[in-house]
C-alpha cells in the first residue's frame, strides 16, 4: 500500500488472512484490554499479553439462588475445561494471601465482610498463573449489582454469566436434603444424589443455612438483586431452568444453543441470525453450518473432540459438513417407536404458576387444582408431533445411506441404559470390514 495515497484500499488477500487467522478478534480483545487496564507502556502490554495467549479461556460466573446446583455446575464445568474453580470459601481459605486472612479474622467476628474486600481476594486470585492459563469459573459471586460494578472497575470481565433459576418451592425442599463432603467440597442431596461410595456417605455433613425459614430469606434477598445483575450483563448473561436433571443443566451450560451465543456476542455473524429468531425464521443452513464450522475449529473441539446433538438433519447438511472435512468417527441413532414418541411429547403439560412440567401417565398432576391450570405448548400437540415425525423419518434413510458403520440404539429405555449403551458404542473400537 501506498501510505500517501488516499483513501487506503487493502488487498484482499490482507482481509482473508486476517480472518483465517482472527487478527480482527485478537486486535479487538488486545484494545479492550489497554481500555481497562490503561497501562503506561501500552507497547509492552500488548507483547505481554500476546505471550500469555488465553484470550480463548473459559471466563465464566455461575449464579443463582440457594439449591439452584451452582457449585455443582460450576465443579463439572471446571473439570470439563480444566479450568480453576473460585468461590468465596476456598478464596478465604488461602493461607499465602494477607487479604484472605484479613477476610477471615472479619468473619470470625461475625461481621459481614466488605464488597470491595471481595472484590480486591477475587482480582487477587484471578491474577495468579493457572487462572491466567487456564481460565476460570465464579460460583456465587456477584450476588449484587454493587459487587458486579465493583469488579468492572477492577477489569474483572466475564464471557459468559450463568444464571440458574427454579420454582422457589423446588429450591426449599431441595436445600433441606443438601450435604456437604468436606474432603472435596462435592455437593450431595439425600433424595436426588446420594453417593454410592459408603465411605463418601458417611463423612459428609449438612449444609449450613438450609433452615426453611432462613432458605426463604436468602430467596427473597436473591430475588431483589438478581434483576439487576441481569442489566449488568445484557451481552452475556445466559439464564437456564435448573428444575431438571444436573446433567441436562451442565449441558445446556457447557454446550448451550450455537445461535443464540452468536446473537448475544454481537459478533457479524450473530447480526446476521438476529433478524431470524426475532421473527421466528428458520436460519438458512449456509448460516448455521458457518457458525458450526467456526466452533468445531476452535482448539477445545480439535483437542478434545466434539460431539453434535440433532445434526445434520438431512442430506445435504450431511454433504456440507463432510466437504468442510468435518466427519463424525461415529454415528448413533436413538430408535423409538412412533406410538412411544407421540405419547411422551403430546402429553406434557406445564404449570403457568409454578413452572413445574407433568406428564399425563408418567408425571400426572397432584391436585385437580393444579390438572385445571396445566397447558400445553403448541409444539407438542399430536398433529405438529405426527408432522415433525414424517419429515424426520424421510430424511433419516438418506442419512443411514450417507453414513458408515451407524450404531443403533434403543431409545425406548431408560435414560441410564441408553447412556451406557452409547458409551459402550464409544469405547468399543468399529469393526474392521473385509474388502
């Protein structure tokens, strides 16, 4: 280019290496970080920063209110990408830092101890190497508005904020069976977790604080403050029901929905899918299969592998994925009769008061009061069920042809049969064929 000239044309070739290789994005994260942190050789930073190549770490806070299962979350989702785990109790717990012991002797005095006291233990161990490394995960804190301010004014900036959310009669009744390990901080419940291990049963003790009196406190305390951390991060708060499974929660936590991600980062593509979901368009495959290709190129997925949930659907998102060299070491599909599938999605229910889901014959109401008030989502009446059906059979023969070597499972068990038959399909090597 000539630096003289005006205005400056780039060469393309400039603009395609630079979006292979994400110049933009790392240009980007390099200036917000000089914007935060304002430092007086912005030169060095830079170079600094460079060196310390985490700008793809996971940067995550878990929140909720009492018996929402954040710790638990949190503690898988930090064995899930190795990341380091940081809450206020094992924050006060380091003996090498004055601050955590000056946090300690205030507790022992049973004084509250101050927001920016947290705020100061918190940049403290988030500034230490393995956070740097690794990246790390927030369980419980902010809890307020004031806390969340307070560390944007340090430069403590999440990508993403998780917030989990349940019936408050579902949180009551799950804090009052809680019970902590105290060798590892695991979380067990006596109703819906208890650990098999007899040596695990035996040294764990209950939680302090699950009172029914003093869970309804802290509920509504959480309620008060809750909206207002949600103005805090608009762009990448993500809140998710916890009144299902721990491991359908961790899912949707750890892999979450591709398409609403892009839309919450603002990214070219997200402004690209935003005018689909608020409209309720269905997304062009080019778009969806850009957005995939995107995330399984990032180093976790070519690290680690990656796995993909209901797609592709048909066969030419099969044939794209496979032209991008994006090929699946194996391929399962679930087989439940239709009659099986009918049943289970057309006779879900949904209380509008409580946000607690019934089935007819697997879950039915407990009350006439509360059977009167039950809805159903349009999605799962019997004809849009029959519909969804028929376009999916007649594209799944395409996808047994394309495919090689599928595994075929039966869907019509239990949850845990069907995982460990998936497992075992996992474990066990493909046959060999004969030529």
């Amino acid at each position: 280019m000539d630096a003289t000239s005006g205005p400056h044309h780039i060469p393309s070739p400039i603009s395609l290496y630079a979006d292979q290789y994400h110049v933009f994005d790392l240009m980007q994260s390099m200036l917000e970080a000089i914007l935060i942190q304002r430092p007086e050789d912005p030169i060095q930073f830079m170079i600094n920063h460079l060196k310390q190549d985490n700008d793809h770490v996971p940067r995550i806070f878990i929140l909720g209110p009492p018996a929402s299962g954040k710790t638990t979350i949190a503690m898988w989702l930090c064995k899930h990408l190795n990341a380091c785990f940081i809450s206020l109790e094992n924050l006060l717990r380091n003996e090498f830092s004055f601050l955590a012991m000056e946090a300690a002797e205030i507790r022992k005095r049973n004084q509250e101890i101050p927001n920016e006291l947290w705020a100061k233990l918190i940049q403290e161990r988030l500034s230490s190497d393995d956070c740097i490394k690794r990246g790390w995960i927030v369980d419980g804190f902010p809890e307020t508005r004031e806390q969340a301010i307070l560390l944007q004014v340090i430069g403590i900036f999440p990508r993403h904020v998780v917030v989990l959310h349940a019936p408050d009669t579902v949180l009551i009744e799950r804090n009052l069976g809680k019970r902590i390990d105290p060798y590892s901080g695991e979380v067990y419940h006596t109703t819906f977790d208890w650990p098999a291990e007899p040596e695990i049963q035996e040294r764990l003790v209950v939680a302090e604080g699950i009172s029914e009196g003093e869970t309804s406190r802290r509920l509504l305390e959480h309620h008060r403050n809750i909206s207002r951390i949600y103005q805090t991060y608009p762009k990448v708060l993500k809140a998710i029901s916890s009144d299902q499974p721990c491991v359908d929660v961790f899912y949707q936590v750890c892999c979450g929905e591709l398409l609403k991600e892009a839309v919450a980062d603002q990214s070219r593509l997200g402004q690209l899918i935003e005018p689909f979901f608020y409209n309720k368009w269905p997304v062009s495959d080019d778009i969806v299969i850009k957005l995939l290709s995107d995330r399984l190129n990032k180093l976790d997925c070519v690290k680690y592998g990656w796995v993909l949930h209901g797609f592709p659907r048909d066969l030419d998102q099969a044939e794209h994925l496979e032209s991008l060299g994006f090929v699946p070491n194996r391929v399962f599909f679930l087989n439940v009769p239709s009659d099986s599938i009918t049943e289970r999605l057309s006779q879900r229910m949904l209380d509008p008061d409580t946000g607690e889901r019934y089935h007819t014959m697997y879950k039915p109401a407990p009350t006439m009061e509360v059977q009167a008030r039950l809805q159903q989502n349009p999605k799962d009446s019997e004809e849009r069920v029959k519909f969804k059906l028929d376009v999916y059979y007649r594209n799944s023969a395409d996808l047994e042809e394309f495919y090689n070597d599928i595994i075929y499972v039966n869907g019509d068990q239990d949850p845990y049969t069907v995982f460990e038959h998936i497992e075992s399909g996992i474990i066990m090597p493909l046959p060999i064929r004969n030529p």
